[in-house]
C-alpha cells in the first residue's frame, strides 16, 4: 500500500505530456500556424481577405458560446470526454476546409474548429492543471501551453511547402493535419485521467452547489464586468495584430521564405515565453507577470508597424517575432493565473469558461477589423497604431483591477463556501 502510494503522483508527468502533446498538435497545427493559409486561399479563390476573415469570425464565435457553459460542462461530462469530443470536432473542420471552395462552406468547418478549439486548448489545460497540480500552478501551466509554439514552428515548416506547392495545395495540407489529429485523438484516449487515482471526483450536484454559491459572489463584484472588458480588448488587440503579421510582412516587401523563417523563431520564442510566464507568477506574482506582457505587446506592434525590406526593416521583423511571443501569453497562460487570482479557486472554472468566452469573442471583432481597415486604407497601420492605445489603457486597468481585487480578498475570507 505504502509503494502504490508513493507512485501515484508519477501520472502527473504522463498527464502533462499528453496535454502538451495535445496543445502542440491542435494550437500549433490548428490555430497558430492559421496565417499561412489567408493568401494562398484568398488567392485562389478569388475572394477579399476581409471576406475570408468571417470565418474566423465564426470560429471565434463559436468558441466564446461554447465556453460560456465550459464549468456547468466539465462538471458533469469529465476532462476525458470533452477532450474526445473536441478531437473529433477538430477532423471533422480539417476535412471540410479541404473541400471547402466558398465561404459559406469554411464558416461551416468553422463552427467544428470552434467547438473542438474549445475542449482541447487553454479553457481545458486549465481546469486540468488545476486538478491535478497543488503547487507551481503557473509554471506547469506555462510548460504545457509552451508547447503551442513547437508546433506552430513544426505546422509552419511542414505545412508551408505543401500549401506552396499547387494552387490548391492547402487542401493537402488539411488533408495531413486531420491525419495528424487522428493520431493524437487515439494517444489521448489510451492516456489520459480525469482524475489522479485515490482522489475520486466528489458528487456532481454538491460541487455544482458549492461553485454556483461562490459564482454568485464573485460575479456580483463590480470589477468582473471591468475585467471582461479588458479580456475582450486583450484579445480583440493581440488576435487582431497576430493574425495579419504574415501577410503584412509580405506586403512590405519581405519574401516568403524570410517571413516563414521569422515566424517559426516567432513561435519557438513563443514556447520560452509561455514557461518564462508561468515562472515570473509562481516566483513575483500576478501583476509582474502581466505588466510583462502589456510592455512586450507595444514594442511588438511597433516594431511590427515599421518592418519590411531593408537591413532596418528585417531587424524589425525579427524583433517583433521575439518579443510579441512575450506578449501572447496573455491569451493563454494569464487567462487562468487572472481567473483564480481574480475570483477565488471555488469560482476558477466558471470564471475561466467566462474569460476564455470573451477573449475569442475579441478575436472574433479583431481579425475581420484588422482586415477591413485593410482593404480601406490599403496597409495595416491604422489598426495597429488604434491597438498600441488600447493595450496601454488595458494595462493601467487590469493594474487597478488586481489592487482593488487582493484589497477586497484581504477583507473576507478567501474560501468561505467550504472545500470541494
């Protein structure tokens, strides 16, 4: 008994590495690498990239209602079966967008990629890291959702040439990842725990109630609806930039090969970056972690403004890939280090679900903006000098959010529903 005991914490490290597996495969094949395909498709189909951008639209949608139920979800169907259902969602979008040849018909492989991006990526590690993790929260959050980048560095790489190699190459490519995600979908399935044995899951309607009673206070404070809005700019902001660095880059005079090289640095920077994260909350705390962050979102979109040919504009380039891996974190790792920071532990996966929800909800309105300013103005500028005012208002009030949240948690208990 005493031997078995002792053993039990090892699946903590069977259970970061498949979840890090299943980030590097579905973020880096299926969100972060998304980029690559707006010129080869827009061109090939002979649509306007303001156009194609309501497809993300919709996944982002999608993504944001769904993570509006994420706590009442998980509570009663598991990690495990959510996590299936997300991979499936995940190839059934891959195979659509391969035979997609109008937009309705992406926008209907993007409610599927919604859905799956839902249950697979930063709402779910999030909830499962809290599960299973006691300490170092932060750190191992941050080294599993590091793994996003090796596989957008990976996506890039493979999936370049593939894309380059016909005009409709990009459906091969999708053809690929959905065999990809296959794979990955089986190793979950054989793996992965809901929870670490000798800790059973506590009956669902006792946990609904504790949660729901601590819900009721946290969301009744004004601050929540303050912090809402900052997610939704975060992310409105970030998305928006992020998703137009590739064409941008090649708008101003880069060759593809450059910018294909630039971004897989870009998403290699971005793994160091997420673990970096974690690290800097576990070690100084919630406010130097995202002052971090804000800081390297305006040297970024800055640096990004100004790239293109040239000795200057190269540098420009690389120093943007570096340093805006240091900001993105805020979609990711933040998002649940501010959910419990915020709101308490009883309140982490309704609070995640909610700030998961209007996070994609600003993605949603930040691509297609981003784009739209395009197509008026003709250069991306515009929209990433309006981002560089908006991140610095954001951060002067998310400063002031986790002052007035630790004075009002000094006040009162910290956990006063009981223990779950």
């Amino acid at each position: 008994m005493e031997k078995q005991r002792r053993a039990l914490p090892d699946y903590k490290w069977i259970i970061i590495t498949v979840c890090a597996l299943m980030v590097m495969t579905v973020l880096g094949f299926c969100s972060s690498a998304n980029s690559i395909y707006i010129r080869p498709i827009t061109e090939a189909l002979g649509i306007t990239r303001a156009s194609y951008s309501v497809t993300s639209s919709v996944r982002y949608v999608t993504t944001a209602v769904v993570n509006l139920f994420f706590g009442v979800l998980i509570y009663r169907l598991g990690a495990k079966l959510l996590i299936m259902l997300g991979f499936s969602s995940l190839v059934i979008s891959t195979l659509i967008y391969s035979l997609a040849d109008s937009i309705p018909v992406f926008c209907v492989g993007s409610v599927f990629l919604g859905l799956g991006l839902s249950f697979t990526t930063t709402t779910m590690v999030g909830a499962v890291v809290n599960r299973w993790w006691g300490e170092k929260k932060g750190t191992v959050m941050g080294f599993i959702l590091a793994s996003n980048g090796i596989g957008a560095a990976v996506a890039r790489v493979i999936l370049t040439p593939i894309i380059q190699s016909d005009t409709f190459g990009y459906r091969n490519a999708y053809r690929l990842v959905s065999v990809i995600l296959s794979a990955v979908a089986v190793m979950m399935l054989i793996l992965f725990r809901n929870d670490p044995k000798g800790q059973p899951r506590v009956k669902i309607e006792r946990k609904r109630r504790i949660a729901t009673e601590a819900d009721r206070a946290a969301f009744r404070k004004p601050y929540f609806y303050v912090a809402l809005v900052c997610v939704f700019l975060t992310g409105l902001t970030l998305q928006g930039v992020s998703g137009i660095a590739d064409p941008l880059l090649i708008d101003n005079g880069l060759d593809s090969a450059f910018v294909t090289a630039v971004m897989s640095v870009h998403s290699i920077a971005l793994s160091g970056a997420k673990l970096s994260t974690g690290f800097i909350y576990d070690r100084f705390g919630v406010r130097t972690a995202s002052v971090v962050c804000y800081v390297a979102a305006i040297v970024a979109m800055l640096s990004l403004a100004y790239s293109g040919a040239g000795v200057l504009g190269q540098t420009l380039a690389v120093i943007y890939a570096v340093i805006s891996s240091v900001a993105l974190p805020l979609e990711t790792v933040m998002l649940p280090i501010f959910a419990r920071e915020l709101f308490g532990e009883h309140s982490f996966n309704s609070a995640l679900g909610i700030f998961a929800s209007v996070n994609t909800a600003g993605y949603a309105v930040g691509g297609p903006l981003a784009n739209l300013i395009f197509d008026v103005f003709g250069t991306y500028n515009p929209w990433i000098f309006a981002s560089i005012i908006i991140i610095v208002a954001v951060s002067v009030a998310m400063h002031v959010i986790i002052t007035v949240a630790k004075r009002d948690a000094a006040t009162k208990e910290t956990e006063p529903y009981g223990t779950v």
